[in-house]
C-alpha cells in the first residue's frame, strides 16, 4: 500500500518538475514584505562524510548569512578519509582570522553513521550555542538564498518545527525530501494510498509547493528546523538507528509527542544529492544493497517507521510489504543466503523494537 514515509524514501518512477528555478525570489504567502523577527538563535547543524566539495559549497552558502540570521554552525565530520578533517581546520582558522568564530567542529573518531551524527551534533549545539531554534542538514543539503531571513519571518509559536520545500540545483521537487502526512491517521491521505496513490497518497502535493503552509506528520533531515522547546521535549534523535529512516522515526515521534512540525514552502532549500544509481544508497533501491550489510538497516528501521505510523494496521501492511522484499532476493545472486539473513534479522529486530544491534555483528553476516 506505501513504500515508505519520510526520509527513508523509494523514488518515484517520474521526478516532479517546477517550472521556476530555485533562486527565484518569493514573497510571503499574503503578498506583504516580509519582516523578519530576528530576535531568535538560529544555530546550524551539518554531518558530513567523505563529500568535501559539496561540503565546502554548504558551509560557505550557511556563512555568507549574517549572524542575526545564523548565530553558529556545528560541523560533525563522521570520521572522512578524503581530506575533510585538515580542511575543516584550515577553514575554520581562516574564519577566525577574520573575526568569524561561528563554526564549531566535531572530528568523530569513528563513522557513526547519519543518525549518530545528528544526535551528536544536536547536543552540541544545545549544550554550547544555547539555541532558539536549530536547522540541521546534510553536506549537500543547503539553504537557498533568503531561506533563512524567512524562517525568521515566521510567528514563533506558529510550529514547534518546520520543514523546509527542498528542491535539486535545478529546480526540480526534490523527491526524497518531499515531506508527508501519515495516513493511518488522516482519511483523505488513507483513502488515496489506498487506491493507487502510491508515495503520492501520503506525500505533500507538488500543488502544496506553491500553497500556504500546512501541517505534516513526517519529514527529513534536509532543511528541518527544530525549536529548542521541542527537543527539551522528545530529546534527540537515536544513534542506535546508524543509517536509514532516523529522520522519518524522529519527526514522527516529535508528531506522537503533541508536537506542531509545518511544512513551510516559502522557506527554500536544495539538495545537490546528485544522481543516484542502485548502489548508491539503500533509500533509493529497488535491486542490490550495495554493500550487503546495509540491508539490515533499511529493512529494520523501515519496520520500526511502519509500527509506529500503522498502530493496529502494522500487520495487515506487513501481508503487503513482506512478498515485496522476500522478491528482492532475486537481486542478490551470489549472496541470496546473506541477503535473507539479514533481512530475517532486521525484521525480527524491528518487529521488537530493537535497535542496539552490534554493527559488527552485522558486518559479520553480510561477510563484509
């Protein structure tokens, strides 16, 4: 019935199209000025792996903001071995030179995958900058020009968190970052799913990209602000996740927990993610995990986002799902055996709630 909610995304068969570009200029949804209320800390927080270039581009595009605007940004470097860490440090030397003492940086000793390092970069800046608000990002993803003063145009207790329209370099919708409502909690979006709606049933509309704000229930970690309120409230998201869904299972959780998240498509950002092909990450797979071990996470985490969001409609949608991924065995020749062990695995943890799988144990079984 679904492929997915959230971040942890299948793509569509056809990419949806905008016909103007990213940097066009857009005004408040009544047609006034806007008037930013700059009296808020906005603090910026970016993991990266291993994508220096693209992480050079996001960091000079969050910096060019002024500080009323951006007050400080926490960089956690996962760990990357092509050169990250020795830029990093130049730079922010270099910053500083220049009076700029904005960036904060976390070398991590280990790749603690997405989700360990938004939880790491998280308490940083709750613990350091003393935030208003953050907006957290990948090395990819990155505001478009004016996203930030119009964040701050927006009524502080209009959203306990927003979620920003992302789109390519391009102009096009990005679809993985397309934020969505659950539908075992909203009529119009269950009936749709229901009836060959596809992602499109549960997901905003690309109609709602040129609309006023809305409510949502779930979305990603790509130009997602968070109010402070809200994480003194629901806490940070889960390590444990390593990789995969752990923006779809914590903005899910801030929606269970009576939190507010908006969906806000004045507030522009890209995500120059590039093309992605079979082997490059798991969310976007229909065939082979590339590597293995990673099999582990979609599928676990996948279910552990589905328990949540279907409550007593989590066993008739799994008759559904299960038949899908038992055919994905067919992409596996030569390690089918490993491929099932992993997802036997992943779906007993996730149907359990377990998440404190040793990643060894993990690369163990995928022979990795």
């Amino acid at each position: 019935m679904i492929d997915t909610i959230g971040g942890l995304c299948v793509f569509a068969d056809k990419t949806l199209l905008r016909s103007e570009p990213l940097t066009r200029t857009v005004s408040d949804p009544i047609g006034e000025a806007l008037t930013p209320a700059l009296n808020r800390r906005l603090v910026a927080v970016v993991v990266t792996y291993n994508r220096l270039e693209k992480l050079k581009v996001t960091l000079e595009r969050l910096l060019e903001s002024s500080t009323d605007e951006l007050s400080a940004v926490v960089v956690v470097n996962n760990a990357s071995t092509d050169g990250t860490k020795d830029w990093l440090d130049d730079y922010e030397s270099e910053l500083v030179s220049d009076g700029d003492t904005r960036l904060d940086i976390i070398h991590s000793g280990e790749n603690t995958g997405g989700a360990g390092g938004f939880a790491t970069g998280m308490r940083r800046a709750m613990g350091a900058h003393t935030p208003d608000w953050l907006v957290v990002m990948d090395d990819d993803g990155r505001p478009a020009q004016g996203a930030l003063t119009r964040f701050h145009a927006i009524p502080e207790d209009k959203w306990d968190a927003i979620a920003a329209a992302v789109y390519f370099p391009t102009g096009e919708i990005c679809e993985m970052n397309r934020p969505s409502r659950n539908p075992f909690w909203h009529r119009k979006e269950f009936v749709r799913t229901l009836f060959g709606g596809g992602r499109s049933g549960f997901h905003v509309q690309p109609s709602d990209y040129d609309g006023p704000s809305m409510q949502i229930d779930v979305t990603s970690f790509v130009g997602f602000f968070i109010s402070a309120r809200a994480i003194r409230k629901i806490g940070y998201p889960d390590p444990d996740l390593f990789i995969y869904g752990d923006d779809g299972i914590y903005t899910l959780e801030l929606t269970k927990s009576g939190q507010k998240i908006g969906f806000e498509p004045t507030v522009l950002f890209e995500h120059d993610m590039g093309t992605f092909t079979a082997g490059d990450n798991a969310s976007a797979q229909r065939g082979r995990f590339v590597p293995l071990w990673k099999a582990y996470y979609y599928h676990r985490n996948l279910l552990i986002l589905y328990k949540m969001a279907a409550g007593l409609m989590f066993w008739p949608t799994m008759l559904v799902i299960l038949p899908k991924w038992l055919l994905k065995t067919r992409s596996h020749e030569g390690e089918r055996l490993d491929f099932l062990k992993l997802l036997s695995l992943a779906m007993l943890d996730g149907i359990f709630g377990r998440r404190k799988r040793v990643h060894q144990q993990v690369l163990r079984i995928a022979k990795s």
